[in-house]
C-alpha cells in the first residue's frame, strides 16, 4: 500500500459548478451522488486497528470511538475508506443530519467524548475505496472503484453506509431539490473514467444558491488592521426581535477601505461622540479570537447570496451581492427564507 495513516493521503476535491453537469459533459460519463454535510474522512485499517484521518491528514480517531468498533467489526480485510462522518438526530422517518452536534464531538476531555459518543453517535457514509488488502486503487477508474466498493460493504449495516449513486441526471437534479430537506448539503457529480487525483479538484460539487434581504447590524474589522474584514448581518424574528444571522466577507484590499468611509454615518457613538465597540458571544471556536465589532445603525439592507440556514444561521458565510436602498429594514425577516421540504434522512442512507 503507498499510504497508511503514518503516511495519509490528501482527499481529492470538488470544484464548484452551478448546475448539475449532463453526463456526456465528461469523457466517459459522470456518476452522481448526495453531497454530505459533515466531516470528510479517510479511514485507514490494517486487518486490526483502524484510524481516522482529516481532510487535513490530522488524526479524528480518538473523537468517534463508536466508529472504530463498528468498523474494526464489519470490514473483513484491509482497506482504506473515503467518505464522511456524519450526526443522524430526529425520530424514525423524521431523520435529519445535525453538523452542530458533529461539530461538539471535537473535545478535548475524553469523559466529553465518551458521553457523546452515546448521546450523539456518529455514522460514516462511504463513497470511495483507495486501497485494499494492501493495494492501491489510485488508478484505477472511479467506476471500477466504486463496484469495488459496492462489493466490500454488500452487507454493511449502521452506522457504516453506502452512499447512493445514479447515472441519471433527472434523478439528480431531484435528489438536488429533496435530500437538502435531510440535511445535506447538494450534489457530487463525479467522472466515471476518472483515477483518484489526491489533492485535485476533479469532480463537481452542485450545492443551492439562495439570496436573502437581511439587515446590516455591524462589521469587523479586517485582520491587518486595515479597513471591514467581514459585515454582520440579522434578521428579525416573529416577535420583532433582530437576530444575528452570521456574515458576509471575501472583500478585496481596495473594498474593506471603502467599506469604512461607506459605512461611518451608520456607527452607533456613545455619549463622548466616540465609536460604541460591541463583542460578539464566545464560542469554543473562537477561544483566544478577537470576536469585538462596530455596531452600526440596522438600517441599511444588503441583498446576500447563501447556501443554506442551520437553524438560525447562515451555514456558511454569505457572499455580498447589493445594496438594497428600497428596502425598509423593518421587512428584513425570517419569513423571506427558502425552507427545505422535510424529507426523512432514511431514505437517503443505504
């Protein structure tokens, strides 16, 4: 084998597409499967132990403890597994997948860990096989791959999974529409002919492209010190209380130092005519981050571009599209939102 988890493998990559491609778009066609909403993970085991290694090649073994019995109990030979850890929460037929709970599963006490690995358990959806019994499948085309793969996990049962595939571009498209209702997060369209290309951006990622009225509540400013790193946005909820929804950033130099002079009308003073400094709630993952703003008079609307909301918030950083001068802020809520259609992450899951 030319990796183990001593010597880890970079995970090939997707790039950013628009639309679901036709699959005649690529030499020997495409295969398409669900985008998951969690954390990439390639799985390495030996016939004994298994490991567990990040997108970034760093070691998650110790956080899943359940993911290691279950896969050191169900795959019979060695191998290594590309895939995703994901958080099933919800009743049965009402599924859906949690990244807030996947994301609390990274914790430095072990007595944290081993609770959640109760209350919280894992699964981990498998999408391509790169090794077995000690060798390398690299260049082997992705359809070969993936029978492969169908083979090794025939009799794969929770939490280890199979992800869903299809050839059909028409099912695709709807899969695009209906699995966002479970949870994930779009589609993965991936060239059959393909070898796997560590590192490189060889398939395609469709995810939802959304745009929101949302009211502009304050910035940060930019890491260099110089000009609005990032814009905080907010929505007002059915009481009329406004909410903090997430960001907006990705400006260039010459931008966030026009932000600054754009925005000073907008800057909430105190009593001495100086700028109010606001602080942000702390999390965990913003320990030892500077999380102070400039809170800004919510009158201005900013049209963003989103993907999607993880319950109250964007999840993910909004992209800056236009100002929005007709807007009232007062109209800027929750409603507007495009919701997903509830669909049951059992129907998603082999």
């Amino acid at each position: 084998m030319d990796f183990d988890a001593e010597n880890p493998i970079v995970p090939m990559l997707a790039k950013a597409v628009d639309a679901i491609p036709e699959p005649d778009s690529v030499p020997g066609g495409l295969s398409y499967e669900p985008k998951w909403d969690g954390f990439r993970a390639i799985v390495y085991f030996d016939g004994h132990d298994v490991r567990i290694g990040s997108r970034g090649s760093k070691m998650l073994t110790r956080y899943f403890p359940e993911l290691i019995v279950t896969l050191a109990d169900q795959l019979k030979e060695p191998c290594v597994l590309d895939g995703e850890i994901v958080v099933r929460v919800g009743t049965e037929r009402h599924e859906h997948l949690d990244w807030e709970a996947l994301s609390q599963r990274i914790h430095p006490a072990e007595s944290r860990i081993a609770k959640l690995s109760v209350e919280t358990p894992a699964a981990f959806v498998a999408f391509d096989l790169l090794a077995r019994n000690g060798d390398s499948l690299l260049s082997e085309p992705f359809e070969a791959r993936r029978t492969a793969l169908e083979t090794m996990l025939a009799d794969a049962v929770a939490p280890l999974h199979l992800t869903q595939v299809t050839r059909d571009v028409a099912l695709a498209r709807r899969w695009l529409d209906e699995f966002e209702g479970a949870g994930l997060d779009g589609v993965v369209s991936k060239p059959l002919a393909a070898a796997y290309a560590p590192g490189k951006r060889v398939m395609f990622k469709t995810k939802h492209a959304r745009t929101a009225d949302v009211v502009l509540v304050g910035y940060r400013v930019h890491k260099s010190g110089q000009g609005v790193g990032s814009l905080l946005l907010g929505l007002y909820d059915s009481n009329g209380e406004l909410q903090n929804v997430g960001g907006a950033s990705a400006f260039t130099d010459a931008r966030r130092l026009e932000l600054i002079d754009e925005l000073a009308p907008l800057v909430v003073t105190g009593a001495d005519g100086q700028a109010v400094t606001g602080e942000r709630e702390r999390t965990r993952f913003s320990a030892g981050r500077d999380t102070s703003f400039v809170p800004l008079e919510p009158t201005r609307v900013v049209e963003v571009r989103y993907d999607q909301m993880e319950g109250m918030r964007f999840r993910h950083s909004a992209q800056f599209f236009r100002w929005r001068p007709d807007r009232d802020a007062s109209s800027c809520t929750f409603e507007q939102l495009d919701r997903p259609v509830a669909y049951d992450l059992g129907d998603v899951l082999l």
